[in-house]
C-alpha cells in the first residue's frame, strides 16, 4: 500500500481519487482496455489499494456507474409533470444527455461494457432496474408499469445504438429536436397508451 | 500454408470451412476472445492461410456476417405484404430469430462486436444499410423512409439489448406474442405514421 505524498490508505480522499481515477479510464480507454494498475497508476496509489477499496475490474465499474458516473438525476429529473406529455420530456432530455460529449462518453462506455462483459450486463441490469426504472415505473398509472417502463427504455437504448454508436445516417446527423419529435408519441404510448398485454395468450 | 490432409490453400472448400470456423468462434466465444489463431487451429488450417482469405480479425467477423452468420434473408422474408401490418410482421419475426438458440447467439455477438470495436460498428453499420434497411426502405412509400426504417431499427436493436442481452425483468420473460404485439403498433408508426419530421426547425 503507497503511504507517499503523505497519504493514508484508508483516507476517503484518496478513495475519491481512484475512483474519479475509474471514471475517467473507462471513458477515455473504454471497458476493455482499462486496467486496475492504469487506474492505480492515474491515482497515484498502488494496484492492492484499488483492490481493496473495489475489489476487481468490475467493481471498479460498479462504483464508477453508480458514482457521479452516470447522470441519473439529470434524467430522472424530468419524470414529474405532467404524464401525458412524459413521453416529450424523456425523449429530449435522454437525447440531450447523450449529445454533451463527456456524459455521452459516459453512456457509450456503459453500453459498451454491458454488451461485451457478463458482470458488467448484471450490474446495468441491477443500476437499470433499481436506480432508473423504479422511479420511473412509479410515475405510470397505468396497467403493467414496469413493462411499460421496459419497453420505453428498450426505444431509448436502441436510439442511442443507432444514432450515437453506430452512427448510421440519415439518423446520425438529424437535429435532435426532430429525432425527439418522432420518437416521443412512440414512448408516450409505451408509458400511458394501450398495450393489450393481458389480451394474448401467456 | 498448410498442405497436410491433401488441401489446396486456395481450395474453396477450405475457405469454407475457415468461415465456418470464424462463425463458430466468434458465435461462442465472442468477439473479443476469437483469433485468427484459434479460427485456424479449429479449421486445421496455417493462420496465414487465414489472414490471406481474409486479412484480419475484422475482415474475418465481416466474412463471418454475411456469409451465412447473420439470417437476413429470414428477416427479409416478411417485408412484401400488406404494408399497414409490416410491423407486426417485423416484430414476431425478428422475436422469432432471436428466440432461435444459434441464431440468437450470432445476433448477440454481433451487437456485441458493434460495441466493442470501431471496425466492427463500421462494418455493422454498411451491413444494416446496405443489406438490412434498402429492402426495407424501399417497402416504405411514405416521407423520409431511410429515416423511418431506421427509427424502426432502433425499436428493434434496443428490444433485444433489454431482453436478451440484459435480460430486464418482466421484459425478459414476457411470451413473445404479447412483446410482439406491444411493439408492433410503434414500429407501424414508424414505418407508415406521422412523423412530422419537416415541421420542426433543422
């Protein structure tokens, strides 16, 4: 354990550090390619630190979605008002989030992750289904919630396939406020329109 | 190069069968985790013989794709019909193949590879326009087609990333008929809707 530069290894500070250490790495080097000893190295503190505060690579990315790395509330922040135009607000704030380039970066590395590690999907899944979706699922007053919930989420992620990280056009370069308009009604049926899921067979 | 077992290095059944490799490789274990080594070793081939084919890891997914890996043809098979219910047609058909155990596993590398690597986006991303979204755009008669068939694209790529790659509850579990019908009317949107798409500043 690195005791230079005055440091105690227990100290939150430090923690901090390795941390916003973490959450740079994966944003700039992506899932893959980041490493307990580059983040240890861009910290300043030894490798066994960082094990010891996060345990292993996929902790690390835990602790970086959960800690200031993903914008939760800037999202989360439009889901009160009025329901039947949450539809509208999620689509465009969802879309500005992944136009500013660093919370974007964010977002891609997430999904990055998520698609090319097990442990990484489980910890989404869980960051997904506790953090963003229950408060969502709480504001639909509608039959089947967190389906609903689910199958906005599902037009969202796809959107930022196509749009944000495979780039394909014409869609890529479409104003946003044009990409919100279509997609908006899309969502707003999933959330308070009528899905008829108890009318088929199970 | 190798010659045992009597092959010709340009014989086009070894070609073959190094992309059958390629397929198998990439289908379990990944992206990430197939070399061209391995490929090799499992087509009892030289792995020069390989990068001759195919170049590189890269060259060899995009092989792998259109070479039999990706079921686009199955996909394609519903686009002619009655264009007011394409998207039911889209919804249970690609449920369909995604339920399919091999071909799921092949989606799933593929979305896998997209966001994992630059290379393999851009060939995901040729692979949907060319091959993928023209037929489907050109089923469209209504406004900016390219566009709705992508919006369509992005319902579908974001449906599987929710229920087969991060596997949400009770999306995950939900019968395939009742996702089918849920998105199915958003995709008809998409597809044959309003979008008002010029309405909105550019």
């Amino acid at each position: 354990m690195s005791e230079e530069r005055g440091r105690r290894p227990g100290n939150p500070q430090t923690k901090d550090e390795i941390l916003e250490a973490a959450i740079a790495a994966f944003t700039t080097q992506g899932y893959a390619k980041t490493t307990i000893r580059g983040v240890a190295r861009a910290a300043a503190v030894d490798p066994a630190l960082v094990m010891h505060f996060y345990g292993n690579k996929d902790g690390l990315f835990d602790a970086a979605m959960r800690g200031g790395g993903m914008p939760v509330n800037l999202l989360l922040d439009v889901i009160q008002g009025d329901p039947a135009t949450l539809g509208e607000r999620l689509s465009s704030r969802y879309l500005s989030l992944w136009e500013h380039p660093l919370i974007g970066r964010r977002m891609s590395v997430v999904m990055q992750a998520a698609t090319s590690s097990p442990a990484a999907a489980d910890m989404l899944r869980e960051f997904m289904t506790e953090v963003v979706l229950k408060p969502v699922t709480e504001q639909i007053q509608a039959d089947h919630p967190e389906t609903r919930a689910l199958l906005a989420a599902s037009q969202m992620i796809g959107l930022a396939m196509i749009r944000y990280i495979l780039r394909i056009e014409p869609l890529a370069s479409l104003p946003m406020e044009q990409v919100a308009a279509a997609v908006a009604p899309n969502l707003q049926r999933y959330l308070t329109g009528t899905l008829t899921l108890d009318e088929l067979p199970r």
